[in-house]
C-alpha cells in the first residue's frame, strides 16, 4: 500500500472540480468564461471536543459548513454557469479527507426529483473513485472500482445521500446534504491501515450550522 497519495490529491483536486460543476443530473454544463472562482478560506475555529492533533475548518458563513481535518487544507474553486464549488482536502498518511461547498446548484437541491439528486450525487462520487483509480495507475496498480447505491442517511442533523465505493483494498465514502440553494460535502478515502477512530471521528464532526450556539 504505497500508493502515493499526495499525487492522489492532485489528482482528485482536478477530477472533483471538474465532475462537480460540469454534472448536473448526469448531463454536461456550459462554462462560463471570464467569470472568475472565489475562493471561501477555511477558517480555524475553536472546539474543545476535537481529537489531539486535529482541527475544525470552517468554510463560509450562510450557511456555515464545518468539519475536523488532520492538516490544514488545500484549496481549489471553480465557477460556471450554474455553481461555484470549493474543494478543500487534507492528507493524513494512509487517508485522504475532503469536503465541498457547492453553492448556486438551483433546482437540483431545491426540487428536484429524488432520482435526480441520487444521479447528481452518484456523478460525484464516481468522478472522486475515477481520480483514486488514475493516482493508482501512476504507480503502476490497476484495481477494479467498486460503487454502492446512494442510500438515504442522516448526517449533520438534516437528510443526507451517502455512497461507499472500493477500489481494490482502498475504500472510501461520501455524504451529501442537499440544502437551500446549494450542497455540502464530506468525503475519504483510506487503506487498511487507517485507523477506524480516524475516519469515523472525521464523519461524526460534519456540522452545517454555529458549533458555539
């Protein structure tokens, strides 16, 4: 399991950039040219409850989206026509740990179909298992991708999708919140030397909302 991950990273920065904002029920988005990303810094706030060695990392205001991660993290931001997505991953040895901010997605958070949103959703993650499977290839492994069904899951205190996925011994997960206007996600990926306290703690500390109120 020497898979280098930091090239995973770099990889997934790019996959999930471009999957998000150019899927929206499974079809391509026109990009806008000239509209430039804004970039939502992740902002380091106060919780007593955090694990030793890890911080919570919010990322913008309305409404506000947090999460713990063991690094600060990187951060990208893309814009088109219809959303703007800010991406923020954290790199702990053996695990990746990743959110995003999809604000703007319109229709597809507010009203769309249930099988829209599981469609939105399944895109996502699919393009995040597809940069892992081309971080692999780099390093000469091929391993076969795996993806479950979207199932209904509560996270953050609202109604959310999660998907898990496996690519050869790695596995990984996602969950989704649709709310508003816009979409909030968590996501990891990790080998079998992850410990499991790692990854579940990252999960649990998925808040939409003031952790001080």
């Amino acid at each position: 399991m020497k898979t280098n991950l930091k090239l995973f990273k770099v990889l997934l920065l790019m996959f999930l950039a471009a999957v998000c904002i150019a899927t929206t029920w499974g079809q391509s988005l026109p990009a806008s040219p000239g509209l430039p990303a804004t970039f939502i810094q992740p902002k380091v706030i106060e919780d007593r409850s955090v694990r030793a060695g890890w911080q919570r990392y919010q990322f913008g205001v309305e409404p506000p989206f947090s999460v713990i991660l063991p690094v600060a993290p990187d951060v990208t931001a893309e814009r088109n026509a219809t959303a703007l997505v800010n991406t923020y991953l954290s790199n702990k040895g053996s695990a990746v740990y990743g959110a995003s901010r999809l604000d703007g997605i319109g229709r597809i958070s507010e009203s769309a179909t249930e099988d829209e949103r599981q469609t939105f959703f399944r895109n996502f993650i699919e393009g995040f298992a597809r940069g892992f499977q081309e971080a692999l290839k780099k390093d000469n492994l091929k391993y076969e991708m795996k993806l479950s069904e979207p199932r209904k899951v509560t996270a953050a205190g609202h109604e959310a999708l999660q998907q898990d996925l496996t690519v050869g011994a790695f596995q990984g997960s996602a969950q989704l919140v649709f709310l508003g206007s816009g979409a909030f996600c968590v996501f990891s990926i990790w080998n079998p030397e992850t410990p499991a306290a790692d990854r579940e703690a990252f999960f649990n500390s998925f808040q939409l909302g003031d952790i001080t109120k």
